[in-house]
C-alpha cells in the first residue's frame, strides 16, 4: 500500500463518482478504478459500493476513510518537522474555527502570518464546536479555534477571550433604542436564531431556562450571515454572540447587552494534549493572541 493510494480512495470517498474524483488528480478514471481495486484487494475487503457511475462507501470503507485521513495528516506533520528541523518554513498547516471567528478575525490573522511565512500552505476550516474538538482529538486538525473550556480532557486550551451575547435587531425594531434588555423581555418575541446543534445555541438555551423564558422561535438557520440577512430586512430579532455585529455589512444593526443573565462565552486556542506543536502552529497561534489583543485594545480605547 503506497500514500498515493490514500489520496486516490479519499478522493473517491469524497466525490462518490470516480469520473469527478479523476478531475482532480494526475490519472485516468480506467486508471484510478484499478488502483482503487487494487487497493480493495490490499486491504481485503470491498470499500465501495458500485452503482452503476456513482459508488457509496461501504461499512469497512467508512472505518477505512477515517484512518486514511489521519494517516496522511500525519505524513503532513512529519514533512512539517523535518522542514523546520532543516531550518525551513514551509509544510501544510491544518487549523480549525468557529463560524463568526472564521468571517471576523480569520482574514486578518491569514494575511499576517502569510506574510511573515509565505511557504507555509495554511487550510481553514469553518466547523462546529464539537467537530473542531474531535478533530484535534483524533489529529485531523493540529490547532482549533473554539470554545473554552474544552468538554474534553484530552485537549488543552488557552483563552483569549469571553464574549457577550446581544440582542440584535434592525434600527426599525421596537428594541432597537433599549440601551439594555433583561432576558426575559424576550419571553414574546419572534427570534431568529441557529439551531439547538450549534453550541451558541445551546448556550443560550441554558440562559433562557435560568431566567425562565420559553423563546418564541419563529425561524432557525444554521448561516450567522443569513440571520442578519433576516434580521436586516425583517421584523426580527436574534440573539448571538457580540462579535457578529462585526461581520461585513452589519454596520447598521443594533446591538443591545443582556443581563439577568448576560450569556456569555469563552472563545480560545485548542490543541491535542501532549500532541507535537509545529513550529507553524505556534507562529499561527501568535499571530492570532496578537489580532485578539489588539482588536479588544481598540474597542477599550473607544
């Protein structure tokens, strides 16, 4: 069994078409069939399920696929600590974040560290609390960018901040001059908010029990941007974290603190405890204390 093959069955797993998986890797659909087959007769067992041009994987293709995964991110990792044993900046960098971290901070800190490390290929992706955790639980993710405290004690994290939920209304809505809100001022309005499988959401939940409110959830979407979108153009309400307000093109929402309780979050650094740091990681999580503690240095001096 060769890496080449890894790559060519997680291409495949990912399309579930071998004609659209060949598109993007240096073969044939003749010739990454009969890799995949020769694969399938390696491992022992049939991986995919052929039917007719589309293919599914099968049980043992599953298992199969979480493996590949973490066998070839840890050939990345090794390529990365040889390069910087060799005194080189270069590798392939695999981070994890938060949606509203994602749009608000993300572009900011890429364009920094990009700078200072040019060669150092950085890969991004937007995923859930509970998805960021797991990947850097199993290694698929070297450094996340989530919530805190971790709810696992395999990981180790490091705050950067806590952050206030808002009720963010457009400048029409009957809210929109209350300089602050009791939550339980909420109990009759129509919300917009994300679903219960984001931890946001059930954050919030656990604010709203404590104060006794039952919210009236007329919408949920599971797009930050598409709330505000609603919210934009609408008589709805949402509740969500401060830092959404400074998404592009919300400049002109209101944002009104909460109390009685004031839900609240911690936004943080993840990494695998006891997992090998890459030099790369390091210089990334740097770069990201640093556009935290400036941004909250400009608010505090507003």
């Amino acid at each position: 069994m060769e890496f080449r093959h890894l790559r060519y069955f997680l291409a495949v797993a990912d399309a579930l078409h071998f004609t659209k998986a060949a598109q993007g890797l240096p073969v044939s659909q003749p010739a990454l069939s009969a890799q995949i087959k020769q694969l399938e007769q390696e491992v022992g067992v049939p991986l995919f399920d052929r039917v007719g041009r589309s293919v599914q994987l099968t049980r043992a293709g599953a298992i199969f696929r979480e493996h590949a995964r973490r066998a070839l991110r840890e050939m990345e990792l090794a390529q990365v600590a040889i390069a910087e044993e060799e005194g080189l900046q270069r590798g392939t960098l695999t981070v994890g974040v938060v949606q509203t971290v994602n749009a608000y901070l993300i572009p900011e800190i890429v364009s920094r560290f990009s700078t200072l490390h040019p060669r150092v290929v950085l890969k991004f992706d937007e995923l859930s609390g509970p998805e960021i955790e797991a990947g850097v639980t199993n290694g698929l993710l070297e450094l996340g960018i989530g919530f805190v405290p971790a709810g696992s004690d395999r990981i180790e994290s490091q705050l950067l901040f806590e952050e206030d939920f808002v009720v963010i209304a457009a400048p029409r809505h009957r809210f929109a001059r209350r300089r602050r809100l009791p939550l339980a001022a909420l109990a009759d309005e129509p919300l917009v908010l994300l679903p219960s499988i984001f931890c946001t959401r059930r954050l919030l939940n656990t604010s709203f029990e404590q104060a006794g409110v039952v919210p009236r959830v007329t919408v949920e979407m599971n797009s930050i941007e598409g709330i505000l979108a609603t919210v934009k153009t609408s008589n709805l309400a949402t509740v969500l974290p401060r830092l959404s307000l400074g998404l592009e093109g919300n400049a002109g929402l209101r944002g009104i603190p909460l109390n009685n309780p004031t839900p609240r979050r911690g936004l943080g650094l993840l990494w695998r405890k006891g997992g090998y740091r890459s030099g790369a990681a390091q210089a990334l999580a740097d770069q990201v204390r640093l556009v935290v503690n400036e941004r909250w240095r400009r608010k505090a001096d507003r």
